[in-house]
C-alpha cells in the first residue's frame, strides 16, 4: 500500500456499470520526507507523477488516502472490473517519525 493524496477528481459522462457507486479521482503520492506534515499541507509537490485511482469509500479534496495497485486492486471484486489503483483507507491522521 502506498500513501497518497486526493488532488482532484474526474467526470465521466459514460462508467462501466460494474464501477457503480463509485468515483475515480486523482491522487498524488507521497514520499517519506512528505509524510510529517501531509495534513497540515493543502497540495504536497512529490516528485513521483500523479494518477488515478478507483474510490468506493468517499474520499475527498485533500484527503490522505491508502492505495493499492495491480491485481491487488481487483481482488475485493466479485468479478474482473477495469481498475489498476484502489483507494482502500482514509486517514484521518498520519504520525511518522524517521
């Protein structure tokens, strides 16, 4: 699992009715040097690239979520679905200390 933050989200005119009820939105991973003060920050600069991922949970601006990619991310579902990232936690606060 990675962390990352939600940078924004995208609009969709036709979904794939197996993505029901949820919403895909962009995320911006976090780096360890990030991770101090990634609440206290509205948009952390990192300097891996930005992507998207499938959220189910309600995720939203600014908030610190927990990703998985791959095939990790279509295991929860019942039957083969077209994702590659997954937003599996909301934080509501992240303590690190290197």
């Amino acid at each position: 699992m990675r962390l990352a933050q939600v940078i924004g989200r995208t609009v969709h005119t036709i979904q794939d009715p197996s993505l029901a009820g949820g919403r895909f939105l962009i995320v911006s991973p976090l780096d360890a040097a990030q991770l101090h003060d990634c609440c206290h920050r509205a948009q952390p600069i990192s300097a891996q690239s930005n992507f998207i991922a499938y959220d189910n949970l309600g995720a939203g601006q600014g908030d610190i979520v927990g990703i998985v990619e791959g095939a990790e991310a279509t295991s929860p579902f019942p039957n083969p679905i077209p994702i590659d990232a997954l937003v599996t936690a909301v934080f509501d606060q992240v303590h690190y200390q290197p």
